[in-house]
C-alpha cells in the first residue's frame, strides 16, 4: 500500500495534546498532520505553530482557514513566520471555512452569485503568493486592496497553498493554480470523492501540470468493527451529514436504499434519539473509513483507487489506537 497518510483533526483537542500527537505522528511515519480553523474553539495557527516547534520532519497545514476573517496579508505573514521557524514545513489551506458560522459574524455566503467565493480564493492566493516573493504590492480588487507594501522578509521556503471547496469551479482552479486540492469535509463515499478529483483534473489539463490531491476521511478503527462503527453512528457531524446533506441516492450503488436514509431522517429532523441506530453499516462504510485495521486500510485504497493522493484521516473513538494501527510506519 502506498504509504502517504496524514492526520486531521477539529481544533477541540488542548494544545498540549495536539502537540503529543503531532510528535507521534512524526515518529509513526505520517506524511503531514492538519488543523481545522474554528470562530469559536481553539486558534488553528496556534496548534500549527506549536507542532512544528516540537517536530523535526511532519509538515504541518491549516485544514482550513477561512477567507473572511484573516486579510491574505495577514494570514500570509503568519505563514512566512511558521515556514522560517520550521524549514518550510507549513502549509497553508484554503477555503471558504466556517460555513455555518461566519454569516453569524456578519459574513454572507448565499447567493454564491453574488458573494464569489472563487473569486475571493482567487485574490487570497495572488496577495499571498505577491508577499512572499517581496513583490511590491499593488493590488486592488473585488475583496482585498494591498497597495504601497512590500515585505521585507527574505523567505527562503516555498509556503504551498492547498485550496478545499466542494464546487466544481473551485476544484478546477485548485487543479490550475494551487499547490494541492483538499476534496472532502471527511464524509464522502469514493465515487463522490472520484467526481471531485476528475473536477481538479480539468483545471491540471488546461495548465499541464499535476496537483496534490488530498481528502479528509472520517476514521473509526477498534479491533471490534462494531465499536468502531458505533463511534461513528454516535459521531454528530456524520449524523448532520446523513441528515441534511448527503444526496440518498448517492449511497443506492453502495447498497443503501433511499428508503432507508429518508426513515433516519424523519427521526433525525424530529429529534428523536433513537434516529442514530436507524444508520446503516453498509452507509457508514460508504462514507467514512470504520471498522477493524484491515477493513480500514482497504476502504482508505478504495479512496486511492479514484485518485486521492494524501488520504488525511480523521479518528474519532479509539483515537490512539486508529493512529498507531494505521500508522505508515
């Protein structure tokens, strides 16, 4: 099996634990290990600068941070400094981020007509990019103005950019102008997460180049495959996911019936707490990597077989023991 693996993780972990993990990681053989950035838990940036202090080798990303409340020059900055103190280990990630929260902070995000977030990304990776050349900058645009500034920073590391998005346009320009795509939230079933690599191809063939293709994959691993699925059937994000956003008949070619997620989710949308033993196994393994080590290992070379490069895996339940019994190394 190919052995490019990473780590991701919701920023609920303390800091101190996340710094355990990021040296465990690094020692077990993961490629890179990943933050998501939250309006009302802990400071991703924080955790990325605190695990790359105490590693040596494991890249370290942002999983991702937003485009709304960071200005590109700001964000750009703070990744220079990580990229200094680390070797040129950061990576920044980039996306919409904080979708449910940030109208809640004032932010409009529908109609996408009118809000352009592709155009947003766009103008966050050109400021960025700008300063860590030691361009002079002079950019004034839809969302951004940079004007009569120039770093002074000598960066003697390139800071790739990885751009997330869920849209077909996005995904192509990722495939253009970025140094990766991330494809997945982390529940996806590989066919979806294969539609989103072909989306990213599109823009590599109009450039002729190629792009890191990285997926989160919500990941529950026991020696019990049934402990390891009921983490994951109690896991409330699946549950939301199942339950508002996931197409019913994208799980039928993984025989999941319609009938059946739609009886999960008039329990779900009532409230009712017994919704949760309504979820297939058979939708749980569509969507996520669950089960024994070696049931996991062949759902994450299903996720491989449609062109995910770095599998980015999100454990939940038995934390430590997903992290040691999948380790690369």
């Amino acid at each position: 099996m190919t052995t490019r693996l990473a780590l991701g993780f919701n920023p609920v972990l303390l800091v101190r634990d996340a710094v355990e993990i990021g040296k465990k990681a690094e020692s077990l053989g993961y490629e890179s290990v990943w933050f998501h950035e939250s309006l009302f838990q802990r400071d991703a940036l924080s955790y990325i600068s605190a695990v790359l202090l105490a590693t040596t080798r494991i890249r370290v990303g942002s999983g991702v941070i937003n485009t709304f409340t960071r200005h590109p020059l700001t964000s750009a900055a703070s990744f220079a400094s990580m990229s200094e103190l680390s070797g040129g280990r950061a990576i920044m990630g980039l996306g919409l981020g904080s979708f449910p929260t940030v109208p809640n902070i004032g932010f409009k995000i529908f109609p996408v007509s009118e809000t352009r977030p592709l155009q947003r990304i766009k103008e966050y990776v050109s400021i960025s990019r700008s300063f860590w050349a030691g361009d002079k900058l002079a950019f004034k645009g839809e969302f951004f103005t940079a004007e009569k500034m120039q770093s002074d920073i000598k960066l003697g590391f390139k800071v790739p950019i990885y751009i997330a998005s869920l849209t077909e346009r996005t995904q192509a320009f990722a495939g253009a102008e970025a140094d990766g795509a991330i494809l997945s939230p982390s529940v996806a079933t590989p066919r979806t997460t294969g539609n989103m690599v072909d989306h990213v191809r599109v823009g590599e063939k109009r450039k002729g180049r190629t792009v890191d293709k990285a997926s989160y994959l919500l990941t529950s691993v026991d020696e019990d495959g049934k402990k390891a699925r009921d983490a994951i059937r109690g896991f409330y994000f699946f549950l939301y996911q199942l339950g508002e956003v996931i197409k019913p008949e994208s799980l039928e070619s993984y025989g999941v019936s319609v009938a059946e997620i739609e009886l999960f989710r008039a329990a779900w949308k009532r409230g009712d707490p017994a919704a949760r033993s309504l979820v297939p196994d058979r939708a749980i393994d569509a969507l996520t990597v669950a089960g024994t080590p070696d049931e996991a290992r062949s759902s994450i070379e299903e996720y491989r077989r449609v062109g995910v490069d770095l599998p980015i895996l999100m454990p939940i339940g038995n934390v430590n023991y997903a992290i040691e019994s999948l380790a690369p190394s």
